[in-house]
C-alpha cells in the first residue's frame, strides 16, 4: 500500500522539510501521494511534483485550510486515509499540531520525530532529550509517523512532474478560527535548514547585545542565527530562534555556541550538527564536551574578532 | 468553567539519565522524579485563570503510578481544588492516556482541558492532540498567551516561523509551552493544606479503557557519541581549523 505526505508549505511556497520527509518517505516505500492543503496553494503544489519519486500530488483547496488549522486538516487527512498504510509528516509545528488529531481520528499510536527508519514498520527516534534512542515496531492498521527533516537529505529536484490531483475536502464544522501570523521577517537563511548557524546564550546579556555580537558573524557567514532558551526566556530572541529539545532541532555544517553553557535541553537541538564550535568564558560550560573546537574566553572579544578575520 | 489540568511524573529535568544494561530501556531506579515541566505551566495557568474568575474549579488527574501522588499534591499545592490519580503501571502510551483523559473530561464535564505540549521522557507531543480528536473538541497547541472573551479563547501559539493567534471555541483542549507563563512556588502553608484537599483513585478498568501499549519498543540504544574534540588558543587559529581541518567555511 502507498504512503501519504502531509507536506509543510505557506500555500506560495514549499519549505524544504516536505522534501526531506520525502526522503524518509521514500525509505518505507516507492508508492508516495503529497498532500498539499491549502488555498492558492498551487504554487506549492507545483513545487511538490517537481521532487524524485512523487507518484502524485492531491490538492485540497478551502478557505477553511488556509492556515492549516488542525481541525479541519485532520479531516481532511482522514478523509483520505483508507488509501493509505502510512501517513507521514515532516514534525514541523505544523505536522505536529495536526498528526496527533488523525492518529486518534484513526486509533492508532502515532510515532513522534523519528531519525531514522530501520523497516517499513521499524523507526528509531529520540527520548530523554535525545539521550536515548528508542527503536519501536508498530503493527498498527495505518502508521502514522512524524519525522525529524533535520536526520534526512531533502529529495532532488526530477525533470518530470508527478501529476497534480484536486481533492473536495468534505466540510467540518469550525472549531477555531486563524486570527493572524506574527512572523519573524529576517533576510537570513532559514534555522532548521541553514548550512551555519550562529547561536547565542544568557551570557549575552541584552537583545541590543544579542543582535549586535551575534549578527554581524551571522551575516558574514551567511549564516542563520539561533538562540538558546534561556536567551528567548530574557528576550533576547524570539521564540522562533530557539534550539532545543522543545525548540528546532538544526543539524548544519557548522554551530557556532557563543555564551551557551550547553543544558542537555540546548544538547538535544544541536548535537547532530556536523562541526562544533563553543565559544565560553567558562572553559567547564558542558558546551565544550560535544565542541569539535572550544575557545575559552569573552565572546564580546572573541565573536567581533571572529567576524573582523573572516 | 470547570478546567481540567492532566500533568505526568517524569524524571526531573535536571537528571542525567543511564541506559539499562541489557538494553530494554532507561534505569529510573532511584532518580528524581517531578512534575513535567510543561504541565506545571498548565496548572499554573489553569490556577491563574481561577483567580481571575475565568474558572471555577481547577481538577488535576495524573496516569501513573502509585507515587504520581507526589505530583497532584504538588499541583494542589500550587492551588489545583481536587486530583484524580488513575493509577497504572508500566508504559501508558499517549493514546490511551488520551482515552482516561476523554472520559474524564466528559464525567466532570470540564470546559477546557490545559496540558502540557510534551512529556519530557518519551518527548511524544501527542496527548492533547488526541485528547482533542476524541473528544471533538478544538484545539490550540504550544500556547503561549491565552485571552477568555466570552465563550471563547483567543490563544496565541509559537509557531515555526514566531506566532500564530487563533480564536477558539470552548469546550477545547489547550497544550501549554514554554512561555505561557513562571510556575509558581508553592508556599509551606499551602503545602500542608494541599495535603487535607481530596485526591480520589481509579483505574483504568474503572474507566473501561485498555491501556496496553500498541507500539512495540524493540530496544533502548544508547545515543551517538561525539568524538572528544581539541581547545584552540586564538581566533586565528580556530579559524584556520575551520577552513583546513573541518572544511566548513
């Protein structure tokens, strides 16, 4: 049986996750449907059968599915679901809101931020903070997995386009009602698919500090910037920079840790990442035990010094 | 309003967790447990709402062992009226947790269920998302500011790319993050009192729920572990490391 993708998209565009949930996708079996919910979304729809290994791509237009909201997108998802023995989400805050609601729409067991597929039916995925990891089998009629794009590559991009279906959502009765987006408008690139990122901790001291040590070196390197919880707890950063266990989990090229001491919470989000670097005055921060390269000293020395050198 | 607060006890945040040696799971045997931390800001929330006359009475039920006691007296104490202990043991899974929790809400007829968005311990993110599914109930996950107007919740939720207001209907199932709110201490007199408030017992078969996992955990494994990296003297030459040695920039 095939595979539905509950892709993550704002209607005009795709966000690279949807293609590295493909990825995973694609790993449990050849037969992949992208679900593309939304209005005006064509755009993103297009996007989506443009990637390898799309069978087909369902469209599902309504004003009621605008934003996503979970009520009527679990509907619609399962709606669906009898073509389907998988459902699978990039855990965006969006599939994380929605996929929960289908799985017991479905009564099934859903599994959460998964990292890697061992067998069809066989998924290892983080507890603890990511400092365990668990391999579980699911016999459920209908798989419902969430999965962590940071662990995936995103699909290529293919010559040929996989077909674009239209799908009538049935109507439900609203249970909410979006109000408004409060977005983060920055020019760098995104958190969770950055090839750098540049993160900053308490130590900082202040938003004016934040911005004014960590996004020059952000912006030289072309880099995205991050913040640790504690940093968006004292408003140095939005809430939308935080790396973490509840925050985004990142896994770039290169982290750059400026004044994070390192909680095992901040350790969840970032110790993937590729190549370390954890710039700290305090040389016993259990940021330097997962660092590839440390640097003891005052990162309002040493991050300008950093940003004037490259 | 009657608000219902489930909250689960978990190992505490701060403790650095060992794997079993036979690989089955995580050795728990002597650790700290706590409240999780999510769902102390959704008491703290629900008790705030009582204060400011939104509700009436705040009810706080765990699914757990004996010992999560511990924890309902710990919200009782931060100003919860009454708590529900269903007492089972062994891996409850977020689904059937969701279950108790639907026919709970339902018997005490609450108007809102808050809960916290995840467990610390198994980090599912799932329960209040399928409370709200059983219950055909709207919902507002990874809340962050919520507003009564009337007979609904203006709830303001993180999103991934910074916040989303929504409008909500009630009844409806709100899951709570970080900055929602600071849980409060509970102070030493409301400690003891919380120790007279009434704390009832059931099971799940009371419930008629089973609560037998679905999800086969094969192994417990520890993560990978990092290679042991060097300390670098300067800028110059941590920067030159990055270009050489690493590759990155």
């Amino acid at each position: 049986m095939a595979i539905l993708l509950f892709a993550d998209h704002d209607n005009a565009s795709l966000s690279e996750h949807s293609a590295r949930a493909l990825s995973a996708a694609l790993q449990i079996g050849a037969e992949v449907d992208i679900l593309i919910a939304g209005q005006g979304a064509a755009p993103a729809a297009e996007a989506a059968a443009a990637l390898t290994g799309v069978r087909r791509v369902l469209l599902a237009e309504d004003g009621s599915l605008s934003e996503r909201l979970a009520e009527p997108t679990a509907a619609l998802i399962v709606q669906l679901a009898g073509d389907y023995d998988t459902i699978v989400a990039p855990a965006t805050s969006s599939g994380k809101n929605v996929l929960p609601r289908v799985a017991a729409l479905l009564d099934v067991m859903q599994l959460s931020e998964v990292t890697e597929v061992v067998a069809p039916d066989t998924f290892k995925r983080p507890i603890y903070a990511g400092n365990a990891i668990e391999v579980v089998q699911s016999a459920e009629a209908v798989r419902v997995v969430t999965v962590r794009s940071a662990s995936f590559s995103p699909a290529a991009t293919g010559s040929a386009a996989a077909p674009i279906v239209a799908i009538q959502p049935a109507t439900v009765p609203a249970l909410s009602s979006f109000r408004q987006n409060l977005l983060s408008a920055n020019d760098r690139p995104d958190l969770s698919s950055a090839r750098i990122v540049v993160s900053g901790g308490r130590a900082l001291g202040s938003k004016e500090r934040f911005e004014a040590t960590i996004n020059p070196l952000a912006d030289k390197l072309g880099a995205a910037v991050g913040a640790s919880r504690a940093a968006v707890d004292a408003g140095y950063a939005a809430n939308d920079f935080q790396v973490g266990q509840t925050g985004k989990v990142v896994a770039p090229d290169l982290y750059i840790a400026c004044g994070i001491s390192g909680a095992i919470q901040h350790l969840a989000g970032m110790k993937d990442s590729r190549i370390i670097v954890a710039i700290n005055s305090d040389g016993e921060a259990p940021i330097f035990q997962v660092a590839d390269y440390g640097i003891v000293g005052d990162i309002f020395d040493i991050v300008p010094e950093m940003e004037r050198a490259l | 309003m009657k608000i219902l607060v489930p909250v689960k006890r978990v190992v505490d945040h701060n403790v650095k967790i060992r794997m079993k040696a036979d690989g089955t799971g995580v050795d728990l045997a002597n650790a700290k447990m706590s409240m999780n931390p999510f769902d102390e800001i959704a008491v703290e929330q629900a008790v705030r709402m009582k204060e400011a006359g939104e509700a009436s009475e705040v009810v706080v039920i765990s699914v757990g062992p004996a010992q999560a006691q511990e924890v309902l007296r710990t919200a009782l104490a931060m100003g919860a009226d009454r708590a529900i202990l269903v007492q089972a043991e062994g891996r409850v899974e977020p689904l059937a947790v969701a279950k108790i929790l639907q026919r709970v809400a339902q018997s005490e007829e609450a108007g809102m269920v808050i809960l916290g968005k995840q467990a610390i311990d198994d980090d599912c993110n799932q329960t209040g998302q399928m409370l709200a599914a059983l219950l055909g109930w709207g919902q507002a996950t990874f809340a962050s500011k919520v507003e009564m107007s009337g007979g609904s919740a203006l709830v303001t939720r993180e999103i991934d790319g910074g916040l989303q207001q929504i409008e909500l209907s009630l009844p409806a199932v709100i899951t709570a993050d970080l900055r929602l709110n600071e849980p409060r201490y509970a102070s030493l007199p409301n400690i003891m009192k919380a120790k007279k408030k009434p704390l009832v017992q059931q099971t799940p078969e009371d419930l008629g729920i089973d609560v037998a996992p679905r999800l086969n955990v094969l192994r417990v494994e520890e993560p990978a572990a990092r290679a042991s990296g060097i300390r670098v003297g300067s800028v110059a030459e941590l920067l030159d490391k990055l270009k050489t040695e690493a590759a990155v920039i």
